[in-house]
C-alpha cells in the first residue's frame, strides 16, 4: 500500500473524511495503529464507509513529525490559513488566497495531500489566468479525491483553457457521470 504524506496526525482524520467509498458515501476513521515501517513510523488508520459500511486502510507516513513535540499540533495553522483562503476567496482578494493556499499544501509547512486545497488553489489560479499551473494543482486534487465531481469540472476548465479539448471532455463526462452515480450531492 502506498503511504499518505502527512505533516499531522489531525490531518490524518480529514484525509480520510474526505475520501469516498465507490458507494459515494464517505469514511469515519474507527481504528489507528501506529507500525514500523522499513522506511520509519507508519500510522495505519481503519475506516469504515458511512453509507454501506466497508473497511477500508490508510497508512499515513508520519516520518516528518514523529517524535518531534514542536511540531505537533502544526495542523491548527494549516486549518486556519485554509479558512482565510476561502474568506478572501469569497470577498474576490485573489492574491492573498493563492498566497494562502500555496501555504496550505506546502510539503514541509503544509499538508501536500490536502486534496481541497490544491483544488481552490487550482480554482484560484485559473481566475487569474494561469490555466497551466492551475491544472497541475487540480491534476493533484483529482489523483487524491478521484470520486468527487467539482474536481474533474474544474480540471475540465482547466484542460480547455490549455486547449486540450478532449481530455477536458473526459473530465467532464466523468464529473456527470459521478453527480449521476450519488445523486445525493
Ligand atoms: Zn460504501
């Protein structure tokens, strides 16, 4: 299994809320165990889908902060920049969102598989006019959360501002496809 990079352990828990089962229901965490890996300390996390109740593993590489007091606790200002992001999104200050949300998703001060973070950074970037980069980060945001349809729509507007007409038409069916499958969104 592939382990998840994390700068947390309460990252751990939104990670894994916001992954969705292929039923579209999305997962609790119900068991952590902490494992040595060949390559240092794993955090495996069990979840159970809330919709048809399947089990499901995450294992967490927890090398970056484990056993490091200091940066315990480092999630809280992640957490407090992402919400600054939005409200500077929402009041249309572009710059300072982006320059929120670059934070965010740093792979030392932030949390790299912050999922929607590289997706609002993406969002944020297309506005702005940067449609290639905007795909990069929205590339990401679909290779964490694969099963969520804002996602694809925006890498859809992103892949046609790059003039790849037909990879965004995949990203668009798949986004339709996906509201069509869980219908309760
Ligand atoms: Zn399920």
């Amino acid at each position: 299994m592939e382990t998840i990079p994390v700068n947390s352990i309460e990252f751990e828990y939104v990670y894994v809320a916001n992954q969705r089962c292929a039923c579209g229901g999305y997962y609790t965490a119900v068991r952590q165990e902490l494992r040595r890996g060949p390559s240092g300390p794993v955090d495996r996390l069990i979840a159970r889908c809330e919709g048809c109740g399947d089990e499901r593993a995450f294992e967490f590489d927890i090398r970056s902060f484990f056993g490091q007091w200091e940066k315990y606790g480092r999630f809280r200002r992640t957490d407090e920049r992402f919400r600054d992001a939005i409200a500077h999104l929402r009041a249309g200050r572009l710059a300072e969102a982006e320059a929120a949300l670059r934070q965010v998703v740093d792979a030392e001060e932030g949390e790299p598989a912050f999922a929607w973070g590289h997706y609002h950074l993406g969002c944020v970037l297309l506005l702005e006019g940067h449609a290639e980069e905007a795909r990069f980060y929205l590339e990401r945001a679909a290779a964490i959360q694969p099963l969520e349809p804002d996602i694809h729509e925006a890498l859809a507007r992103a892949l046609e501002a790059t003039g790849e007409e037909e990879a965004a038409l995949g990203h668009r069916r798949e986004s339709a496809a996906l509201k069509e499958q869980f219908p309760a969104e």
